[in-house]
C-alpha cells in the first residue's frame, strides 16, 4: 500500500468575526479539495477562527465538540471524506478556557483533542527583536495529556506553537510510535526569525520524523503578530516546503518511506544509552 499521505496547510488571514473566518477556512478547504482531488488532511493556523489575544478569548470561547466552529468543521471533514486537525480554539469547560486543536476523521467524528500543553508565557525586553509580552496562563488552562491520532496508517502527534519548545513531548510521541508532528502555530513574529525554523528542525532531526507548522497569515496591523512561513520540515530536518508571510496554501505530498530510511541508516534510537542517562539523572 502507497505510504503516503496529501496534505495541506491553510495559512489564513484571521478578523474578529468568528463566522466569516470559520466561512472562509471551510470555503478555502472546499477550493483545495476541488483542485486537489487527492487531498486527504487539510491543516488549520492555531486561534484560526478568532484573532489571538487574552482579550478575545473569553468572548470567542466555545463548547467542544457541540460549539459552532466544531460543528462547522465536522460537517466540513464529513462532506469533503478528509481529515481535518482544526488549528485550535479557545475551548470553554466550566469555568476554564483552553487552547484547544480539535482532529475530525472523514465521517465527521472527532479523534481527537489536545489541549495545549505549555503556555506562551513570555517577556522579551524591546532591546532584543523589538520585544513582546504575552500570558496564555493568565486566561487559560493548561492541558496534560499528550494526543495521538491514528491517520491512515500513520500515527502523528498534535502539539500547538508553544509546545514545540519542549522536546520531551516530542520523544514521548516518538517513543509512541508517531511518524509526523503537527503543531498550529501562531509564533510571535519578534521569535521567529530566531526559532520558528530552528525548533522544528531540531524535533525532526531529534525523533527522524516529520514536523509540520501552520501559521496564521501575518498581520502587522494586530495586536498580535503572528510570523507566517508555515513549514514541512522532513526527517533529514530539511525544509521541505515553506510558505511566505501572507495568507498563502501549501498542498503537500508526504512519502513516509523517508522515515524509514533516515531512522535505518542513522539508527539513533538504537543507540541511545538511557542507562547512563538514567544514572546521570539520579546522580544530579
């Protein structure tokens, strides 16, 4: 059987009504299936329906799956037959917010959920790329479950933006058998020339898989701005497609027979000695 798998990456441009964006990304995804009959996964920004700020998250905040971006997106995955990992929302249960990425199966169900595991907290002094100050945890809460969902024949492991930071999440999806990660991502544009492209080439070198960003269109005239060049990073960590700043989409083919060959000539996993780790952990 063929081991791969279409995808595309959505870089959208994102206002504050939360019906015209939702409108606009399942229009967009429509075209994308049209022109691509092959399309099998089609990729969402991180806060795609709503503007990112801590002043727009309790407003837009909404049920999961019952609220209307889910429902829009489930109808969506159904009437098109692909897999959709929904960029993220702002999830409201009870009386806690969360970033949240929903996963839609070809049937409309869902799959999956993760809720953003680490928060953007962060104080960059203006001395250093014009700085930024920004506290997911003053509004939100943080997730603690890593997910995994199973598509086609591959499993691949849902992070978002921040969580990208941390490489123990990342060895915790390789160590589960994932072949590709997926991180939506509205990376503030005073990091990004530093790290957006750096980190996922680390977490794919680090675990000889697939890494994949999508990123909100950039808008200088936000409160928030988000850096663009959504990214397929393969397991040889190179680049391997890369969007501009601007709304902008990426249709994709991703052949995981490269997985393969890079963890069979370079066997790292092999060769890791968690012993010595292990004792170099107590010791401290």
């Amino acid at each position: 059987m063929p081991n791969k798998l279409t995808i595309a990456l959505l870089q959208l441009s994102v206002g504050r009504e939360v019906a015209l964006n939702v409108r606009r990304a399942a229009d967009s995804v429509r075209k994308l299936k049209v022109d691509n009959p092959r399309l099998q996964l089609a990729i969402l920004p991180e806060s795609f329906n709503a503007p990112y700020g801590q002043e727009y998250f309790p407003k837009v905040a909404e049920e999961v799956p019952k609220g209307p971006t889910c429902q829009s997106l489930s109808q969506l995955a159904s009437e098109l037959s692909i897999y959709i990992i929904g960029g993220s929302i702002v999830e409201r249960e009870g009386d806690k917010l969360y970033n949240t990425c929903t996963v839609w199966a070809p049937d409309g169900t869902l799959i999956g959920r993760h809720r953003k595991i680490h928060l953007f907290t962060m104080s960059i002094e203006p001395a250093n790329f014009g700085g930024v100050e920004f506290d997911e945890a003053a509004i939100l809460s943080a997730g603690s479950e890593p997910t995994v969902v199973q598509i086609g024949q591959q499993k691949i492991g849902i992070g978002i933006c921040h969580d990208k930071r941390f490489e123990e999440l990342a060895r915790i999806y390789r160590n589960m058998g994932c072949t590709m990660l997926v991180y939506p991502s509205a990376f503030c544009i005073c990091q990004g020339p530093m790290h957006w492209e750096l980190l996922q080439r680390a977490r794919a070198t680090d675990n000889q898989l697939f890494v994949v960003t999508c990123s909100p269109a950039r808008d200088n005239m936000s409160g928030y701005v988000a850096y663009g060049h959504s990214m397929v990073v393969n397991p040889w960590a190179q680049v391997q497609r890369e969007a501009g700043e601007g709304c902008e989409f990426i249709v994709e083919e991703i052949d995981f027979d490269m997985v393969d060959q890079v963890r069979r000539q370079i066997p790292i996993f092999k060769q890791r000695r968690t012993d010595v780790y292990a004792k170099a952990t107590f010791d401290l």
